[in-house]
C-alpha cells in the first residue's frame, strides 16, 4: 500500500541527499549576501491566488477546503507567497528586503509531466535598486549554478514590456492567443495567427520578426531595426554587458520573444536552462506590477528554479564529506559511539553497524554504496571498492587523503 494520492512521491535515499544538498548550497550563498530564510505556509487563500495568477496556473491550482471553512489551495507559488509576506510584515521604510526559500508547489500536472508537487528554490529582492538588483540577483543565481556543478548552465534575457507593447492595439483574442503560443514556445502557432487575425502592417512586421530575435547580443542590434522605436531593448542590453564584465559572458543568451506563463512580469525576464534538456529549469524577472497589486509601491525581481528538473536533468553533488560504515564488533554500544564520535569529530560521516558478524557488516556497506568500513574495536579501514586495507592516518582528512 502507497498510501500517496497520484502525482504525489515520498523522496528519500540519494534523491534526498541531493535536494538536501542544493538547498544547503543555495542558502549558503544568498544568506551570505543579507537574504532571510522564509518558511511559507502550504496552504494559501484561494481568491488571492486567483486573482494574481495566469490562466494556465489558474486551471491548474489544488483547491481545498479549510478547517475553518475557508476556500484554499495547496500553494501554487511561492513568489506569491513571498510578497504577501513581506507586504503585511515589513514598512516601507525598510526596504530593500530580500529572503530566500526552499519549498515544494503544488499545480496539477500537464502533459508530459505527471508530478504534482515538486521542489523549488528561489529568490526575491523587493526595493528600489533599478538595475542593481538585477544585476545582485541574476549573479547569484549563476554563482548557485557553479556551485551546484550544473552541467552547461546558461540564462536567456528577455523583456516583457516590449511583447505587451506589440500587443496592446490589437483585439483582446489575437493578443492573448499570441502570447499563448510564445509561452508554448509554439512559433508555428504563432505565425498561423498572425496569419488569420486583423493586425495593422505596422505591427505585423515587428511580431513576424519577434521569434528570430534570439541568440547572442548581437540580437540587439537587429532588435532595433525590426522593432518599433518605442520597443526599447536598453535594459536587456545593461544587463547582458553587465554579466559580461561579472565574467559570465558566454553563459548569457537573449531572447526578445520570452512571454513567461504568469501574468505579473512587468520588465526584464529570464529563463534558466541547463544540459541539452530542451526545457527551462526555472526563470524570473521584474514584477513590479505584481507588487502594486499587494498595495506596495517599488521595484521587484525574483526567480525560481525546479529543483526535480536541475538536479536529474542536469547534476548536483552528494555531500563530499568522507563517509563510513563503522562497525561495533564486540564492543560495548557506549564504547562503539564514543569511538564512532571521534570520527564524527574529524569530519567524517559515521553510520552504526551493529550486525553481529563481520561479514554481514562489509556486505550492508556495499549494499549501500560506501566505499570505506571500519572495525571501531582495532580501528582498522577497509577499502571496499579496491578490497584492501588502508592505513587510518592516511585516511583520516586531517591526513590529507579523502
């Protein structure tokens, strides 16, 4: 018996090491750079979400009713939850807030996936920097990539402000019918409506041209002369140059035609992709929109990242720290963990094995990946991948040897 509905998992083993890892990793940097940890709860009101979410997500929230009778939903988002957050606890005057979050989502699935809560870590930073703050969050972001070792990670720059600029004149159907098939990444689509819907020449040019302006900055330079002059690309290109100068020149894309899935963007936006896995792991942006709406006035960017999609798609590290699978023998078990703490206090990571014969111990740590046993009751080190013995001053990490 699973005891677990459909699109719900229980996680453990090494998948759990890794999310557990990213995360400690992902704290660790932005809390070095003045970002609070926040705890959201799993459950929001629904009518607040509702209103503040696009249709896909709409369609795609887990409704339920509360204890207190209450209309809620299984948290869809977390910069929602972030914002109402810092909107009902923090005065103006004290911004710029950041904080920062490890937490699942829960939307019911769409083809092809079929999960229905997954891990996210993230990031907002609510203030008034201008492009500072984008510049401090999107270096952050590529810092937490190198750190977790992602394989071919790279982020792709758009605007959304230059797409709702395009798309304000026509009717309201082609307009979100346009915007759709971009955030399907379907151009075909695209360019099947623009075929049959009623749109000024003027304008039908600069959105035939749209789904090319992508690749380096030099898209930039074609931007300008496809784009109508109120179609500014400036801060797309601040930001490309300024990751340029930070060093991650080669690991920054741009693409004019980025229409992400929820409603509240309101400037620079970006998406995150990692490995040859074709779909973005994660993206953010200003949203600056988003905030008015919880009755904040001011600057805001923020990102997400799919912790099940970065880490199996692409690649994050185990904890490295030296582990081993140490066994009591015919020790006393108050005599086998103050042996085993003495490890633990070199920094290795200590499991107990209290299986009464040797062998069966050695056969459980192979079973269970370690390369390295112990026998606490002479201290002697067994390689278990090269079947020898080693020398535990050699061994230890104060030995130098990992």
């Amino acid at each position: 018996m699973k005891g677990l509905p459909r699109g719900f998992k229980s996680i453990g083993g090494i998948e759990a090491e890794r999310i557990e890892r990213a995360r400690q990793v992902f704290f660790e940097i932005f809390t070095g750079y003045g970002y609070r940890l926040l705890l959201p709860s799993s459950v929001q009101l629904f009518g607040p979400c509702w209103e503040c979410l696009s249709g896909d997500v709409r369609s795609r929230m887990v409704s339920l009713g509360t204890p207190s009778g209450e209309t809620g939903c299984l948290r869809p988002d977390l910069t929602l939850a972030a914002v109402s957050y810092l909107s009902s606890h923090y005065a103006p005057e004290e911004r710029p807030l950041r904080v920062c979050y490890a937490d699942k989502v829960y939307r019911i699935p769409s083809p092809p996936d079929n999960d229905v809560e997954y891990f996210q870590i993230g990031a907002e930073l609510l203030g008034w920097e201008s492009e500072g703050a984008d510049i401090e969050l999107l270096t952050l972001l590529l810092k937490t990539l190198d750190a977790l070792e992602v394989r071919e990670s790279f982020i792709v720059i758009g605007d959304v402000t230059i797409l709702a600029s395009l798309l304000k004149e026509l009717p309201e159907r082609s307009s979100i019918a346009l915007r759709e098939a971009l955030a399907r990444r379907s151009f075909s689509s695209f360019r099947e409506i623009l075929d049959r819907a009623p749109i000024p020449e003027s304008l039908r040019r600069p959105l035939e041209a749209l789904p090319y302006l992508r690749g380096g900055v030099e898209v930039l330079e074609s931007a300008t002369r496809a784009l109508p002059k109120d179609c500014s690309t400036g801060s797309v290109r601040n930001l490309v140059e300024a990751l340029a100068v930070s060093g991650f020149k080669d690991r920054v894309l741009v693409d004019l035609s980025i229409a992400r899935e929820l409603d509240y963007y309101s400037g620079p936006v970006f998406e995150v992709f990692c490995g040859s896995h074709g779909r973005p792991v994660g993206g953010g942006g200003r949203y600056d929109g988003l905030l008015s709406s919880f009755g904040v006035l001011g600057q805001a960017i923020g990102f997400s990242l799919n912790l099940d999609l970065l880490l199996y798609r692409g690649t994050s590290p185990v904890s490295k720290s030296l582990a081993v699978m140490t066994w009591s023998g015919d020790l006393r078990p108050e005599t086998a963990m103050k042996l085993a703490a003495e490890l633990a206090a070199c920094g290795v990571t200590v499991e107990m094995s209290w299986i009464d014969q040797r062998e069966r111990s050695i056969e459980l740590a192979r079973r269970r990946g370690y390369r390295w046993w112990t026998d606490l009751s002479d201290g002697s080190i067994y390689d278990l991948e090269n079947n020898s013995p080693v020398d535990r001053a050699d061994w230890l990490p104060d030995g130098g040897r990992i």
